[in-house]
C-alpha cells in the first residue's frame, strides 16, 4: 500500500485551516533529542505558529547548533532524570522524539533495548504513564530496524491509550534526490481523535525494504543538481576525496553527479570514510567510466614494473580481485584522473530539508559538520507527517481554553 503520495495530496487538499470565530490555542511542543533542529524546522513547515516550549540533548555542538538557529539553547539534562512532575510542567500538546539509533542499527551491536543507549527511551516511556496530562500527539523517528525491535513492542504498549500510525518512508517518495529510509511512529490521545483526525484508521508498518512504489501522483525527485554548491574549481579542492580513503574501496563507492535522481543516505563517518558513508560526486556520468579507466591502467602498469600480472583479475571481472589490484599497485590518484568529491554540509543540509538560512556556528568543524547531519533527520519527511498527525488541530482546539 502506498501511504506517502497519498498524505501528500491529503495534505494539498487540506491546506486551507479551519477557521472559527475564537482564536485557536497555540500549540505546544517538547522536542526530545533535538539534535541540531530538524525536528524544530519540521514543526514549523508544518504549523507555522506551534511554539516549541522545551527541548532536550546532550551533545554540546548540537545544542550549539541548535541555539545559533533558534535562539535558545537546548536543555542539557538527561533525559533518564526528566520526571514526570517536570514533563507535565511544559503542558505539551506534542512530543518529538528522535532517539539514538545504534542499538538498531544493522552494522551495530544489535542489543536492542538491552544497550545502554536505549535507557533513555525505556525511562520517557514509563515517565509518560505516570503523566497527569501527557502529550495528545507524538511522533517518533528512528533507524529502520526500529520496526521489529523490542523496544518497539515497549513503545505501543506505552501508548496503549493512543491510536498509532506506522510508517517506513524516503525522502525519495516527496521528490528529494536522497535515499533514507527511516522508521516513523504517530500517535494521539484516543480520546481527542475526533471525526476530523486522520489516525482513526491505523495502518500496518511499511516493512522494509519494501517501500511503497511510485505511483503517477508520487512526486519525481528533482535532480541532485537542484541542491547543488555553484560549481567552481576551489569547491572540487576543498572537498576533494583523498586516495587514502578510496584505494581499498573504490569499486563500493557510490558515485552520483549533478543529473542524478538520487543520492546515498549520508552517515556521520562522511567525510572520513568513503565505503558505506555515503554518495562521492563527480562532474557527470561519464566520468565514473573514466575514473575506473584509469585507475586500472595504472594498476596494470604499476603491477607490471613490479612484475605482477593483474590482467587475470581484470578480465575476470571480480571486485575482491580489482580492489585488491588497485589498493596494492595504485599509489596515488593517477595525474589524469576526473576529480571526485564528497557533498559539502550545505548540500547534505539541504537534501535534508533545512531551511536556507539554517547555519552551524564557526566553531563547528567540517568533520563535526558531518556527524551532526549524519546523525538528522529528514525535514521534508517530518515536515508531512506532523502535517498529516496535525490536520485536524486547529479545527478540535478552536476557542478551546488551555
């Protein structure tokens, strides 16, 4: 079933708010593990004037981040101390979480909710029982392998109250030339889903890798040339990929340029590592031929002065083989070969979706840079789904008092 286009076109048809003659409440929200702000920017593309009472992390250069961007710097208490005496206190109408991922991941440990950092998740979720007014909607947001963890039983039956949506989606599926399937959980109090809320059908997880297929009214990507650096030649020197961290490794490199209609998820070891991180850019699609080209014509000349013979591993085609002939006879990138460069920050935080006046603080290094954006999360992706979890907000909540 394809869910994305469809709340998409929900969401065109939608746009006109409700309108009564009582102003609407303002909305309130708790971020949890903010990060640098996605979440933030998120929930203002989706109404405009919720106001964020209090948000929480405890990276440092996040919260720097997030306080250049947004004016206030994010509490720095651990979220395992939060009570819920406290939690009550903001009156939040919405929580935003986004909790570490690694106990879920598939290249990691896989302990689940057994790994340290989960605790955290496992302390809110029996917090929000104890809660006297918990939050009417939550939204959720972690690594796909989320959706047939542990932890995730914990999460629906700590909302056992609210009726929930689940979801694995891309930010291919809303038109952004970028790959990052991520698990995503709805929810609102049973008791205010009224006739206009869009969650009262629940429907099943996406699973993955499954996603949902294009259909005719899916939107089609944009080129990756629309979030692009304007191209100069100091940009493929500051950026270029250094020999070290392809030579034992070219062959898994991903390789997009500026016609492409998708990129590789971005993890935070970009711009040290080059396998598995993410997508390396090169001027045009021929130059990957190209690149190959000449890589292997120095493997070969290398390999033959010192009186190796690669051509057996060549002709047969195999990757193990040519990876090992390249990182044992190609020294350096050879003099002619086409340049190839990682995505600047800039561009990973617009294929994420940040505003275009989102900015890190000086002080954030390059490589610091891409961790914090490894570790985000997809603006326009969040930014459609609080639209669809929110629809129905100021229609239920017009003139209502606090």
């Amino acid at each position: 079933m394809t869910l994305f286009p469809k709340l998409l076109a929900a969401h065109r048809k939608n746009d006109v708010r409700f309108m009564t003659d009582s102003s609407p409440r303002v909305l309130r929200a708790v971020e949890l593990y903010c990060g640098i702000g996605g979440l933030h920017c998120s929930l203002k593309r989706a109404l405009a004037d919720a106001v964020v009472v209090a948000s929480y992390d405890v990276n440092p250069l996040a919260c720097d981040t997030y306080a250049a961007n947004f004016g206030r710097r994010p509490s720095g208490k651990d979220i395992r101390s939060l009570s819920a005496a406290e939690l009550d206190a903001h009156a939040a109408d919405l929580w935003l979480l986004s909790p570490p991922c690694q106990p879920y991941t598939r290249n990691g440990l896989q302990r689940d909710k057994d790994d340290g950092r989960a605790s955290s998740l496992l302390s809110l979720l029996q917090v929000l029982r104890q809660m006297r007014h918990p939050p009417s909607r939550l939204l959720l947001e972690n690594v796909v392998g989320f959706e047939t963890s542990e932890m995730r039983q914990d999460v629906l039956a700590a909302l056992s109250g609210y009726t929930t949506h689940e979801f694995v989606l891309s930010p291919t599926q809303c038109g952004v030339p970028i790959s990052r399937p991520r698990y995503f959980l709805l929810a609102v109090l049973q008791t205010r889903c009224g006739p206009d809320c869009k969650l009262s059908m629940p429907l099943p997880v996406t699973p993955y890798p499954h996603l949902p297929p294009p259909l005719d009214d899916e939107p089609p990507c944009k080129p990756l040339s629309a979030y692009l650096d304007d191209d100069c030649p100091a940009l493929w020197l500051d950026f270029a990929v250094p020999w070290a961290a392809v030579r034992s490794s070219l062959l898994a490199v991903d390789f997009v340029h500026p016609g492409s209609s998708s990129a590789n998820c971005v993890t935070k070891a970009y711009g040290k590592f080059a396998k598995g991180t993410g997508s390396m850019v090169v001027s045009n699609p021929t130059h990957v031929q190209r690149l190959f080209d000449v890589v292997m014509r120095d493997a070969a000349a290398h390999a033959a002065a010192a009186g190796v013979d690669v051509s057996p591993i060549t002709d047969g085609g195999k990757a193990g083989g040519l990876g090992h002939a390249i990182a044992a006879h190609v020294p350096d990138w050879p003099a002619d070969a086409p340049p190839l460069r990682y995505l600047t920050p800039d561009e990973i935080a617009r294929l994420h979706g940040f505003p275009p006046e989102f900015f890190f603080p000086e002080h954030v290094t390059r490589t610091q840079r891409y961790a914090l954006l490894g570790n985000s999360l997809s603006v326009d992706v969040v930014g459609c789904l609080l639209e669809h979890l929110l629809a129905d907000w100021t229609h239920i909540n017009a003139g209502n008092s606090f």
